[in-house]
C-alpha cells in the first residue's frame, strides 16, 4: 500500500528544506505539485529528477479519486505547494481526507511555513493563537470581522500586498486605532521587513510606499480585562 508524504518547501530561501525533505523527495515515485514548473526550479535546483504531476485548486476535486488509485500504486508519493507547507491556505486538505478515508498513509514533514516566523517575530502572545490566513473577499467577510472583534488572543491574516493597506484600514475600523499589529514582509529573503506598531502607525507606514512582496499580518487578540498581564503572559 502507497503513503502520502506532504512535503514543506522554502518560502523564499532556498536554504530553508530539511535534509529529510530533500531525502524523501529523492525517493518518491512520483511528485503531486500545485504548480510543476515552479517545482520543477526547486527540484533543479536540489537536483531531485521525479515525475511531476499537477494538483491545484482547480482540478484537485476533478483528479482526487484517481490519486487514491495511484498513490496506492506507488510507494510514496509527495504532495508540495508553491511555497510552505501543503494545505496550510493551499491545496492539500481535500487529498489528506480523501486518503485517510481510503486507509492510506499520511505523513507531513515539519518544515516552513510563512504563518510560524511571523508569528514569532510578532511578540505578541503565541501561548494560544489562530490562523485565519485569507480572509473571504466578499460573502462572509463582515460576519467574520464581527467574530474577530471579539477574539482575544493573537490571529494570523495572509494578505496580497496589493490589499494589504484596504486590510489595515479594515483593522483599524473594526478593532480600533491603537489595535496593535505586526506586518512580516519578504519573511526569508534579502528584504525582508518586520513593522510593529498601533495599526495607525503601520497603516500611514505603509501608505507612503508601493507596497511589494508576500505579507503575513499579525494582530494583537483584543485585552481581556478578566485576564491579570501574568496570566496573557504565560
Ligand atoms: N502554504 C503556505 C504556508 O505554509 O505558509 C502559504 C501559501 S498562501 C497561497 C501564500 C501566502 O503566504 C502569501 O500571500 C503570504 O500571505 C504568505 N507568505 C508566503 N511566503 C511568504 C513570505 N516569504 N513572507 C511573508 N508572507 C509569505
């Protein structure tokens, strides 16, 4: 019976895969990938030579049946996104469901992930968070403002750069001007940029520029009052 390994990749340094990736990549029989020919690069570049397969959000209901037959052919197939770890704001969670429901082996690597480093860099509290990562562009995206009004601890917000400055403007309307925020730009590669501050502050930052490259934003979870600064520190 074949195994499904998802398999993390660099979110911008090449340095950033395990020895193990590498490794297991090395052995696969075949490669599930959201977008062969930015794989193919990675995969030049570690020279790995596997068969490539695409698997993206537009096909992955059409082609998932047919994987589970495959990947029970083979001994290990791998699934990888562009960047980061599989299924996280990525294809990769319809395929896992799939296997698991067909008695198939599921493994996934530790590895990169954009969320993770922002996170941390952050300095807000990381004891208890959550991941929202792209918010809806339109249906749904109010009633999930009105939830996040509420959230007390810290959440992650993937975001375009073409939209982050509509996000923070969104930020400051909803939570409020001193709501403080972290945005991560570039996380990994040679411009990389980490900007703290009260939303206002952040937001005029970044009005003043084009603004360019991936971003990661963290926002701080509203103050619990019942909560003593010991316990939000823990
Ligand atoms: N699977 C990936 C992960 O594990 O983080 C996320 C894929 S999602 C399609 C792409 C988004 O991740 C970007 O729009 C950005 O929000 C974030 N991202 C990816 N690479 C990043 C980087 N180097 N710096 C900051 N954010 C990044």
């Amino acid at each position: 019976m074949g195994k499904l390994i998802l398999v993390p990749t660099p979110i911008g340094n090449l340095e950033d895969i395990t020895l193990r990736a590498i490794r297991i990549l090395k052995e696969a029989d075949l490669i599930l990938a959201e977008d062969t020919r930015t794989t193919s690069h990675l995969l030049k570049h570690l020279e790995v030579h596997k068969p490539l397969r695409s698997y993206h959000q537009h096909n992955e209901h059409k082609v998932v049946e047919d994987l589970i037959s495959t990947i029970n052919q083979n001994t290990i197939t791998i699934l990888v996104s562009d960047a980061g770890t599989p299924a996280i704001s990525d294809p990769g969670f319809l395929l896992v469901r799939e296997c698991i429901k067909a008695g198939i082996i599921i493994e996934t690597l530790p590895g990169p992930t954009a969320f993770v480093p922002a996170l941390v860099n952050s300095g807000f509290p990381c004891n208890e968070f959550t991941f929202i990562g792209f918010l809806p562009q339109k249906k749904g995206r109010q009633t999930k403002w009105k939830q996040l009004t509420e959230e007390t601890r810290t959440f992650i917000l993937y975001e375009s750069p073409y939209r982050l400055v509509k996000l923070l403007e969104e930020i400051k309307e909803n939570l409020g001007e001193t709501r403080n925020v972290c945005v991560s730009r570039e996380l990994s590669k040679l411009f990389e940029e980490n900007k703290r501050g009260a939303v206002t502050e952040v937001l005029n930052h970044f009005k003043q520029k084009t603004v360019k490259g991936e971003i990661v934003v963290i926002v701080e979870g509203k103050h619990d009052s019942k909560k003593t600064d010991a316990e939000e520190e823990d």
